[in-house]
C-alpha cells in the first residue's frame, strides 16, 4: 500500500485473505494432507487464485515478517526482518518448508471426508496382507457408513464404527486402578524427565551450532580484513552463514518456549 500524502509504501495484511494463508500454512504444518488435498480444501473455503500463486504463498518469507532485499552495488540479495506484522510464525515458516522439501517423513494421507468417521485411517494393518488400511464411506438409505479396508483387490473390510468402539474399549483396560495411581504417576514423571532431558541436549546443542556459526562469521570477516578472500566470497559466505544462523535461532526459541510443566497434568 501507499500513502498517498508522504508516498511511502508499506505492506499490511488483507482482511480475509491473511487468515486464508495462515490457514493454508496451519494445515501443511500438521502433515496430514498433501499439497494438492489442501489445495483443493483452499478452494472450498473460498481461495480463488491460481495454483502457481498458491505454491508461491507457500514459497514466500514474507508471510513470516521477512522482506527481499534485491542485489545492490557490492551488496548481494537477501531477506530481511521487515516492519509490516507476520501472518506466521518464523516457526510455522520453516516447518511448512522442511514437510515441502521432503526433510521432514511425511504421514499417511487420510481422506478429508473420513476424518471424523474413520480416525484410525493409516494405523490399521490388513491382517490378511499388511498393508495400511484405508478408509471410505458408503451412503446407505438414509445416512453415510464408513468402513476401514484394504486396497488392490484384497477383500478386508470392516465396520468403522466396529472397530473404532474396539478401540475405544481397549483404552479403558489402560485406565489405572486407584490403589496403582501413584505408581502410575511416577512412570509418566519419570518419562516426562527423559523427554525433557532430550529437550535439554537439542537445546545445547543447537547453542552450540550457532556459537559455531557466530565464530565462522568472525572468521570470515577477519579473512577480509587480511584480503585473503575477496568481498564476493565474503558475501557469499556470509550469507550462507546468516540463512543458517537465523534458522537456528528459531528453532533455539522454540525449544524455550516447548518446556511444558507435567504437574498439572498429574493431579
């Protein structure tokens, strides 16, 4: 946008369609559907661009406060921290980029109208074959049913319903008796203080990397300094550098912010 009076520009969020990207971001964050699944949902909810334009939303920084800066004089291209509010997270950002560059083991795809229906989809083993059970529904005379079964001709079909009471029924037999609570309790405080231990040495080490990058940078600037690299490779390094430092820093903050009390939970 621009001001008319002063003619300055800024960028500021389009009501409406800021929460449509958000969203679009939110639901390939949870690795659930495909691309093309949340797509398709997009345009239910009333996306109406182009399918170029969406990867480009899903491609784009500036949804997480990050503005391009193009190559200037000596300086070489980058992103920035921009003055205009995110529409995501730094985070969310990079989750949604590992899950598109295949860094992250994609889950099994479940079918957007079975969610609710057939929630087990993708966690079901075809006692006849092994495979993954998949899940549809059936429309009966007056409602939907919907059904757990195998694919590539094998016959294996069962009841969703069935199956999910099953489970459910399973899960009660893992409800602690009263007199074993404590016990109980002190298993889940003990797992919970080796889960927070894990946490604890992601955490150092992740310091540790950008301490590392953070001395690099120093290094590089001094091999300058003695014209022993020329300013291009500077360049080059240094924001090869910076991209990893900042990356860092954000996993860093989130590793603070996921420490979780388990005493509430406890009680």
């Amino acid at each position: 946008m621009m001001d008319g009076d002063t003619k300055k520009k800024w960028i500021e969020p389009v009501e409406g369609k800021a929460d449509m990207v958000a969203w679009i971001y939110e639901e390939i964050a949870k690795d659930i559907h495909n691309v093309q699944t949340i797509y398709n949902l997009a345009k239910k909810r009333g996306y109406k661009s182009a399918k170029s334009l969406f990867w480009w939303i899903i491609r784009n920084p500036l949804y997480c406060g990050k503005v391009f800066v193009p190559k200037y004089k000596e300086e070489e291209a980058k992103f920035v921290q921009g003055q205009h509010k995110p529409i995501i997270s730094e985070d969310l950002f990079y989750r949604v980029q590992d899950i598109l560059d295949g860094k992250k083991q994609v889950k099994y795809k479940t079918n957007p109208g079975c969610k609710e229906s057939a929630p087990l989809r993708g966690y079901l083993i075809c006692p006849k074959c092994n495979r993954i059970l998949t899940a549809s529904e059936s429309k009966g005379r007056h409602k939907y049913y919907a059904y757990y079964h195998c694919t590539d001709g094998c016959p294996t079909r069962f009841s969703a319903q069935n199956i999910n009471d099953q489970f459910v029924d399973r899960l009660r037999d893992y409800i602690p008796k009263k007199e074993i609570e404590p016990i109980y309790a002190a298993v889940l405080k003990q797992s919970w203080v080796k889960k927070i231990g894990n946490r604890k040495e992601e955490r150092n080490k992740i310091e540790k990397e950008i301490a590392d990058l953070k001395a690099r940078l120093l290094y590089i600037a001094d091999l300058l300094t003695s014209q022993e690299i020329e300013p291009s490779e500077y360049r080059e390094m240094k924001a090869n550098y910076q991209n990893k430092l900042d990356r860092l820093k954000v996993d860093l903050s989130v590793a603070v912010d996921s420490e979780e009390d388990i005493k509430p939970i406890l009680k």
